[in-house]
C-alpha cells in the first residue's frame, strides 16, 4: 500500500490484492460474520454499520474490477 495524499479530508491511496483484500475480507467479517449490537458496532468502529457496508460495497466493486483486469493481463489473483 502506497499513501499518495493526505489531507483534512480524503486520503488517497494506491492498494495492492493483498492490502484490497485484507480491507475487504476486515469489514464483511465485521458487517457479516461478527454480531454486534448497533450501539457496539457504532462504538468499536466509529462509523455506522450501513456506512461500513457502502465501503465494503465499493471497495469488492473495485476487487471485482482488479481481478478482471490481472486475468485480462495473465497476472495472478
């Protein structure tokens, strides 16, 4: 993972499969797999559980797209 940006409001990044992944798999155990009343959730992660699913949403879109992308390329997953 490269941080190309910080500032008082976006960080930008540049993610490999693996940190993409770790990212990915993090927050569906954690929206899926894991129980937490919504008071917990909110507190241990300091976000709603509807706003973790949208990064969760958006963050498998982009995996999806990698994964074309690296077979399109004859890389691996």
């Amino acid at each position: 993972m490269e941080i190309i940006r910080a500032t008082s409001d976006v960080i930008t990044a540049n993610l490999g499969p693996d940190d993409a992944l770790a990212i990915n798999n993090a927050l569906n155990e954690i929206c899926n797999g894991v129980h937490l009343d919504e008071w917990d959730f909110q507190t241990r992660m300091g976000v709603d559980r509807e706003q973790a699913r949208k990064v969760l949403h958006a963050i498998g879109a982009a995996i999806d797209v990698m994964k074309e992308q690296r077979q399109a390329e004859s890389k691996e997953w």
